[in-house]
C-alpha cells in the first residue's frame, strides 16, 4: 500500500514539475534543503577514497623508496669500481712509462696470489711458460725492479721479491757507479747492501740503479734509494740500508721482461743458494 502512494505521489510530483511553472522555484528551494543532507550522505565515499589513496600512495612511496636505496647502492658499487678502474688506469700508464726506460721486450702481467708466509716474500703471476715466462726473468714494475721469477706451470709464476732474505741483486750508486750486491732482509722496506767498504762513496740519498752484472736484470733500472749509511770505526765495511723503489706490497700489474739472461748468475748468490733461491 505504501509503495503504490509512493509512487502515485511521484507522479504527481513529475506532473506538477512538467505544468506548473512555480514548481521550478520549488525545486530550488528543496535542493538547497537537501543539498546538506547530500554532502553528509557523500562523507563516507569521500573517507574512503581518500583512505584509499592515502594507502595506496604509503605503498607506492615504500616501494619507490626501496627501488632508491637499491639503485643507490647499484650506483655507489659503480662508484667503487670507477675508482678502482682510474687507479689501474694510473698504474698501468706508470707501468708505460716505466716500460719505456727498458730496452728489452716485456709483457704485462697481473698478480694474483701472495705466499702467505710472512718469511718468504713470494708472489704469483698469471703468466706461464704458455705465455713465455721462464726461471730467472725479471720482474719490474713503475717504480723499479720487484724480483725474478723462480718457478713456472703452465699458465702462472712465481716471483721472489728482492726483499726476500734468501735473495740479492748486483747495483750500483748511479751518482759515481760504485757496484755492490743488495740483499734481502725479509721486511718491504729494507734492503741492505753487503761488504760496503768503509771508504766507500755511498750517501744518503744516493739512488742505486741495476748494475747489468749477472746478465738477469736490465742495467739502469732503478732499485733502491739509499736512507742509511752506518760507518763504525772498528770494522772494515759500512752498513748501508736502502728503500726499494719498487711498489711492493701494493703493484698489482707488472712487467716480464722476455729476455732470457745471457750471463752467470752466480753473482747473485747468497749462503751458496743463486739470488733465485730454492723452494
């Protein structure tokens, strides 16, 4: 029964809305009546929406921020490996720059082990007899001769340095020439010339330079810088310490030189062992 005057009561509502002009100030009355109703009605949609959106913005912002701080860490390892390609580039153009002071033909190698015993000052290359390293080549970086290696396989080599106690390396003072052979002395930075006489020309400073003798290592290449000369008047020869030139504990790339020694080695012979040493 309601339904039925519900609906009769729209119809004349429409009815009365199509014939009756002043209806239509009606209508506007009763829309500014209702249109506070209609606001309060449309409350909880816009609530929600905005919840809504406000949710679905926090998950979008976690996600974006979790893509920054991955890319942020993608782009500090790139950071990390462009530091570390400038720094190789740098050492590799030292090492051109170092090439050109040899006559010799050399090859690059790069270092890839460390003999972990803190006696023997051994390191691995990873050059073989495949690539034409041999026993008794000598080895150079940017700043000067590092060592001579003592053993191959096939693809790797393995290198003494010349601060390693068993080894010894025919110099000279590249100020007057005075000769001497410089021994290891199981520490990167040290090395000692040895039977320097008293009356020896040796200074501070003095830079000391391959001497060529022994046929292993190229002449004129630098070694050593001395930083000691210690003369006591009881003795007949001077103790004379120096700093290797050479990057020791830090060259990561260095230089073979391919020529094979022509000469005795016995030169460079320390307690009856060859300056190569025995492993």
């Amino acid at each position: 029964m309601l339904f039925v005057v519900l609906v009769l009561l729209a119809l004349l509502l429409i009815t009365a809305d199509l014939n009756w002009p002043r209806m239509r100030d009606a209508r506007a009355y009763l829309s500014l009546v209702i249109t506070p109703l209609q606001w309060l009605a449309d409350v909880p949609g816009r609530v929600a929406d905005d919840l809504s959106d406000l949710l679905v913005d926090r998950s979008t912002l976690l996600k974006e921020n979790e893509q920054l701080k991955s890319e942020q860490l993608l782009l500090e390892r790139k950071a990390q490996q462009i530091a570390a390609l400038t720094a190789e580039n740098i050492r590799l153009r030292e090492l051109l720059q170092g090439k050109a002071r040899v006559e010799d033909e050399v090859m690059l190698a790069e270092l890839i082990g460390v003999n972990p015993d803190p006696f023997l000052h051994q390191v691995i290359l990873n050059r073989g007899t495949e690539d034409g390293a041999f026993v008794g080549q000598a080895v150079l970086d940017a700043g000067g001769v590092t060592g001579q290696v003592i053993a191959t396989t096939h693809y790797t080599s393995r290198v003494m340095l010349i601060t390693d106690a068993r080894h010894a390396i025919p110099v000279e003072v590249n100020r007057n020439g005075f000769r001497a052979i410089a021994l290891g002395k199981g520490t990167y930075e040290e090395i000692e010339l040895e039977h320097v006489p008293d009356t020896a020309d040796v200074r501070e400073g003095d830079l000391l330079i391959t001497s060529g003798l022994g046929g292993r290592f190229p002449r004129g290449y630098p070694v050593a810088v001395v930083t000691g000369v210690l003369r006591d008047p009881g003795k007949p020869f001077s103790m004379v310490t120096a700093k290797p030139t050479a990057r020791l504990d830090k060259s990561r790339q260095l230089l073979l030189v391919k020529t094979p020694p022509q000469a005795d080695t016995t030169l460079m012979a320390v307690d009856g062992e060859t300056g190569a040493g025995n492993e």
